[in-house]
C-alpha cells in the first residue's frame, strides 16, 4: 500500500512514520522517541490500535527498538503491550510485541493467559519461525521459576515434525533442549 501524505489528515506520529518509511530510516526513529519519552503514546496507539498497514506493523517494529535501547521507557506500557500480543492476528504486530515481552522479567498481569497463548503457538507448525523462536525465549523465563515446564516444552518440540521445522527453529529447539 503506497501512502500519500495528502490522503489523510495524519496524527503527528503518523507523519513521523510516513517519513521514515520513505527516507529508509524507520529503526532510526527509535532514537527520536528514546529521546522524547513522552511521545510513546502516539506511537503504541498506532503499534495497538485498529488502523491498517503500515502503521501496527512499523509501530511496533519501532518499539522493539526502543525496547532494546531502553526498556524501561516501556514499563508503564507493559499492560497494553501484553494485552495487544495476545489478541491480535497480525504476524507482524505478534512478532514485534513478542520480542518487547521478552525484554521484560515475568509479571503477574495475564500470566496464565501469556503461557497458554505461548503454548499454542509452539504447537501450532504454522506458527511463524520468529514467533516460535521469540516464544521458546519466554518460556525459558518461565522454565527457570517453574522447571516442571520445561518436560511439556520439550515434549511439544519433540513433537514437530522435522521436515516441517525451518533451520532457525531447529537451532532454537536444540538450544532449548540442550539448555544453551
């Protein structure tokens, strides 16, 4: 989808991405909203909202680069955050959101809901290499303060299919099997 500036009436965050996508330097937006804390809302509104492409997907993509430049701008935000990750259908948004989850240490807020979602998507083979690979990374959080997790994580990749695993995924199940 090609984007005009003169289409519609853009929120300013918008326009920030608008311009980013058409210079090439979206991740370096990240800097401006590390800089600017306080213009996080506009961009997790866009990245948890309803609107169509390209704004979830490139404002979330930004927030995890901000989470890895600073999570703890994003601690307030982690309710909203979770609770778009475990709604949403968009792969994108799943991938991104997932990624600044796991930046995060293991919180009370949805728990049982996080790990049932997490166990869904590693026994599901269409679930995306990344969200498998992002997802065995939070459940590693989890094993480490619940260990009798991990036999139903290994007996779930145990499960996979070989031939149907991507080479990233069998070097994250190994990882995970192996504990390294």
């Amino acid at each position: 989808m090609k984007i005009k500036k003169s289409e519609l009436p853009f929120t300013p965050t918008q326009k920030l991405i608008i311009e980013a996508i058409h210079s090439r330097q979206v991740t370096q937006l990240s800097n401006y909203f590390v800089q600017y804390p306080n213009k996080l809302p506009g961009l997790l509104e866009l990245a948890c909202g309803n609107l169509g492409h390209p704004f979830p997907e490139y404002a979330s993509w930004i927030l995890t680069h901000v989470a890895n430049k600073k999570v703890s701008l994003l601690e307030k935000y982690y309710e909203p955050i979770l609770d778009t990750l475990l709604k949403t259908n968009n792969e994108s948004v799943r991938r991104n959101l997932l990624a600044i989850v796991n930046r995060f240490q293991l919180q009370d807020y949805e728990e049982s809901n996080l790990l049932n979602v997490l166990f869904g998507w590693l026994a599901n083979p269409n679930t995306k290499p990344a969200v498998v690979m992002y997802t065995l990374e939070k459940l590693k959080q989890y094993c480490k303060t619940f260990p009798e997790l991990t036999r139903e994580v290994i007996a779930i990749l145990e499960l996979r299919n070989e031939s149907e695993i991507t080479p990233a995924v069998k070097v994250a199940k190994r990882k995970f099997i192996t504990g390294k």
